[in-house]
C-alpha cells in the first residue's frame, strides 16, 4: 500500500508519469482497484485518454457494481468522442458528411455530460451507501457531489450519536 500513497504524492505534486509508475509497482505486490482507478486520473490529467480508457475498463471489471465509477466511466467516453472529433475536424480536405458526423458525436457527447451533471443533483446520489461508490474518487471533481457527500456523512455521524 506504501505505493499507493506514494502515488498520491506524486500526483498532487503533478508528477503524473511518476505516479503511474508508482501504482504499477503497487499492483506489483497487490493489485487493487484505488491504483488502477488513479492510473486512469493520472492519463486524463497527461492526456493520454487511450491508455485512460484501458485502465478505466480494468478498473471496472475490478469494481463493477460502483455507481460513480460507472458515471466516470460514462464521462470518459465521451471525452474521448469529443477528442476523436477534433482531431478529425482537424484534418485537411473534410467533406460535409465528416463535419456533420463530427457534430453529431460532439452534440451528442455535450448532451450526455449535460444528462450527468444533472445526476449530480438527483436524490439517488445522496442515497448511494459506501458500497455503492467503494472508490469514492471521480476524474473530475464535482463541487455539488463534494457537498452531498460531505452533508451525507454529517448525517451519518449524527445518526450514530443519537
């Protein structure tokens, strides 16, 4: 587990190589589920969205039943869909067939981000117990899912008070 923290380390310092390096070597003496998670954080903050998404799909079959990672999982599609289409509306000699594909995906990817952002603010999200979210760490921080899940555990340790 040392490995594990030293990743964390590294990736708050901005060492994202160093940290995949890290939880490799973690997985070395124990696989588990947090370094292969970290892993696909530290490729989306390098931007390295392909290895992202062969993590994200070890980590899921790590821990399928995880809500959020589910939600994650569904937010790095579609970043990868936005990327593919700019990289392809980057090339020369695009016909208007690929511009309109590319703005299909685009369009279509901007609607399921809107559709998640909404989930955020749903009555299930407050309702996920631990073992529905076990890796609790999204790719991109949510300000409202922090609150929630701060407001939950409040609740919790009142609870266990009374």
């Amino acid at each position: 587990m040392v490995h594990v923290y030293a990743g964390n380390l590294l990736m708050t310092t901005g060492a994202y190589s160093d940290a995949v390096k890290a939880y490799e070597n973690a997985d070395t003496v124990q696989p588990t589920t947090v370094s292969a998670f970290q892993r696909v954080r530290c490729y989306c903050a390098l931007t390295d969205l392909a290895n992202a998404k062969k993590m994200m799909d070890e980590t899921k079959s790590l821990q399928p039943d995880d809500v959020l990672l589910n939600f994650d999982s569904l937010c790095l599609d579609e970043l990868i869909k936005v990327s593919k289409s700019t990289v392809k509306l980057s090339k020369p000699n695009l016909t208007p067939a690929d511009i309109k594909s590319c703005d299909q995906d685009v369009t279509s990817a901007i609607q399921t981000l809107d559709e998640l952002i909404v989930s955020y603010e749903s009555d299930r999200l407050c309702q996920l117990n631990r073992r529905d979210a076990l890796l609790n760490i999204q790719i991109i921080p949510n300000v409202q899912r922090v609150r929630l899940e701060k407001a939950k555990l409040a609740h919790d340790i009142n609870a266990m008070k009374d």
